[in-house]
C-alpha cells in the first residue's frame, strides 16, 4: 500500500474529512475546527496521511511552534482515523511527520 503526506493547506479537498477524523477524537465546532485548520502554513502545517490509491484521510498530525525556540516546533493532534486503528499508522504517521519537520 502507499501512502502520502499532506500539507492540508496545500490540499484543502481533504479539510472535510479532516474535520471529521479530528471531531470523532475531540469533538468541537465544525466552524471552530475549520478555522483552526486553516491556519496550516508551510513551517507549522496540520499534516494529513492519505492513502494514496483510494484519496482516503487516514491520520492527522499537526506541527506548531515552540514558544522562544524559533528552530524548534512540537507535535500535536496526532490521530488516526478509528476504522484504521491497529495497523500500525500511527507510527507511520509519526515518522513520517518527524521527517518534514527535519527538512
């Protein structure tokens, strides 16, 4: 199987499911949520792991600045969609997530 990572702000056909994975974990506003994720930017995006033959969202994981720390940031809102749970993508997502915040 394949998969890739998304910038959603760089691919906002995917913001819909987005909110729906994140609001199944943490349940919020959609209109709150929606406005949160539109904040992804290049240096501090919202990541979204899609499957890439079928375009399904998978998993969600944010990357948001450390306060004083201009080269540092942390990880945040990891989730993996709960029919994917077990399979071993949330590991994925995470090194995969690592690895954009090291470039």
């Amino acid at each position: 199987m394949s998969y890739q990572l998304i910038p959603l702000h760089k691919n906002l056909k995917f913001l819909d499911q987005c909110i729906g994975v994140l609001n199944d974990e943490w349940p919020r506003s959609r209109e709150a949520r929606r406005a949160s994720l539109l904040k992804s930017y290049d240096k501090y995006p919202s990541l979204v792991l899609v499957h890439t033959e079928s375009n399904a969202l998978l998993g969600h994981a944010r990357l948001s600045p450390v306060e004083g720390q201009k080269d540092a940031s942390f990880l945040e809102a990891v989730v993996v969609a709960r029919l994917c749970r077990g399979r071993g993508l949330g590991r994925m997502l995470m090194e995969m997530t690592e690895n954009y915040a090291l470039r």
